[in-house]
C-alpha cells in the first residue's frame, strides 16, 4: 500500500512564513543545502531560453531561485511557477533575494494531485523535498499531463534511512516530552501570577508572594529536570534555546503590555513548538526507502516517462544518503 501523509498546511503555512529558503538548511546544518543546491545549478546548466518551468512545493522558493539565477548567467529569458499548499509569500519573506523571487509566479494553496494548468504548458517539472510529502501516483500523473513532450524533471526525495531522517527523527521524542511535562503551561503560570504581584493587580502580601514563589519553583524545578534528561545529546541545541528564551521572558516579564500579552505570547511558542513536532512526523512518514523509489520509478515508465537517471544522493567525501534524485523525460511524438 502506498505510504501518503495527508495535507496539514498550518504547520508549513507558519514554516514558510518566515526566513528560511528552504527545509535542507533548517533541518540540518551541516552543508547539505549547499551541495543540494549544486545539483541543482548543475541540471539547469542546460536550460533552454524561453524555457517554462514549474516547482512543487516549492517553500519559499529555493529551487526556482537556484534555475532563475543559472538563466541571468546564461543571458535567457525563463518563467517560472512556484506552487505550495501552504500559504506561501517567498518575497516577502525573503529579503536578501527579494528582487529576484518577485519574477517567480508564486501560487499558495494549491494541490498538486490536481493541478490548474493545461496539458503540455511546461519545459521542466521540479520538486527538492516535495513529492515524497503528497499523493505521489496522483502528483505523477499530473506532472506528466502538463509537462510539454521532450520536456524534462528532476525530484530530490527523503531517503528513510538517511542522515536528515537520523538526525531529526529523534528530535520527535523530545518534543513530546517538553509538551507531556507541560513547560509552557508551568511557565504561563508563573509569568502571570508574578507579573499579577509585580503590577498590583494583586496584593504584594504573603500569601500571594508565596504563590508566585511556588509557581517559579515549579517551573525551575520542570526545566531544571529536562536540561538534565537532554544533557550529552545531540539534539539538545534547540531546546536549549527554547529554555533560555522561556526563563529570559519570565525574568524580563514586566516588559509585557498585561495578562493577555503574556498568554497570547506563550500560545505562539507553544503553536510553533508543536507545529516543528508534527512537521517533523510528516517528515518521517514521508520519507522513501529503495522499495518505494522502485515504486515511484515503476510508476513514472507506466505512464511513458523516460528514467533520465536515478541515484543516491550523498554528502561529498562520505557514504552518509542524504536522499534520492531522480531525473525523467517525457518523449518527443513521433
């Protein structure tokens, strides 16, 4: 049966809504973007002028930069179309390449699995970490309608046994641990009710001083706990900054606007806290082993597809996969 994770845009809207070109650089910081974004420059080498060209959730729109700039190098004229499911504002969000995205048609909240476009409207069909994440016989299909005959694509995949998996898949335990100890909830708690004493909003007597102290003592005794759990593990970087970025706002409370900033303040962390551990979900749910590409593979020949090449993808000087990339070719008619 074939493995397909179901949309959850809201996760990637909040994602992509942001600074990040693209996931490989999020996900992992050692390079891979750098040496995934060669490929890439490598395959558009030979883009044609004139050339349409259409990128499957496409972020923030890492992949249709990379073809725009080969074709300013190359002196051609190309259009591209960057569509997402997610609700996606790539030149808005990212500054330093603003000038350049804007010549992109970036298109939010489309399904793949049925696209708005007519039969043979593009020249090349691209996805980086993309295909694997939707219905992929059904995004096959209409990748195949709409590529033009003699036109060509390439598709970077998640290997299921690879180091972006390995890295971040254990990240997922974690996660649920700081939800299951309720760190945001405890942290809620004592920022209120010392803000509460701080701003007289209640009397600074006693008993209320007491409760504040027993507040904070619960919320430096629950992150106290997990530091010591997350201690000598590789994962711990981020959730170290989360803790420091918690302990900062409780001890710096008094610079929020009241009560409801504070609450308001805590549910955006605690959304984007747990949106990172569902992406990460998606991510290993949608991730391919070398049965699946033989799958994919088998489907892309069934539909008339020519296999350009299939391959492993590996980090320069190692054997560590960083995914599967494949290239295909829609015939010429005779």
């Amino acid at each position: 049966m074939q493995r397909t994770t179901k949309p959850a845009t809201k996760p990637w809207d909040g994602y992509w809504n942001s600074s990040r070109l693209s996931s490989s650089s999020d996900i992992n910081p050692t390079g891979i973007a750098d040496h995934i974004a060669h490929d890439w420059a490598d395959f558009f080498a030979k883009i044609k002028n004139g050339a349409s060209i259409l990128d499957i959730c496409t972020g923030n729109g890492v992949v249709p930069l990379i073809a725009l700039k080969a074709a300013k190098e190359k002196h051609k004229k190309v259009s591209i179309t960057g569509i997402d499911q997610a609700n996606i504002k790539p030149a808005h969000n990212i500054t330093p390449e603003r000038a350049l995205l804007r010549e992109v048609n970036f298109m939010g909240g489309v399904d793949v699995s049925t696209l708005p476009f007519k039969n043979n409207s593009f020249d090349m069909v691209t996805s980086q970490y993309g295909l694997e994440y939707t219905n992929w016989r059904k995004t096959i299909a209409e990748l195949t309608r709409i590529l033009k005959h003699g036109g060509v694509g390439r598709f970077v995949i998640h290997a299921s046994d690879g180091h972006i998996i390995k890295h971040n898949v254990p990240k997922i335990k974690l996660y649920e641990t700081v939800i299951t100890a309720k760190l945001f909830e405890k942290t809620e708690q004592a920022m209120l009710s010392a803000w509460r004493v701080d701003n007289r909003v209640l009397a600074n007597n006693h008993k209320n001083r007491a409760i504040v102290k027993k507040h904070l003592m619960v919320f430096n005794s629950t992150l106290s706990r997990l530091q010591k759990k997350f201690t000598g593990m590789d994962q711990r970087q981020e959730f170290n900054a989360l803790f420091s970025i918690l302990t900062q706002a409780l001890t710096h409370r008094n610079r929020f606007q009241g009560e409801s900033h504070i609450t308001q303040w805590v549910k955006g962390n605690k959304q984007e806290f747990t949106q990172r551990r569902l992406r990460l979900i998606e991510l290993q749910a949608a991730a391919k082993d070398k049965k699946d590409i033989s799958k994919i593979l088998t489907v892309m020949r069934g539909l008339g597809l020519e296999v350009s090449s299939s391959s492993e993808l590996t980090m320069p000087g190692t054997d560590s996969l960083i995914g599967y990339a494949i290239t295909i070719k829609k015939p010429n008619t005779n």
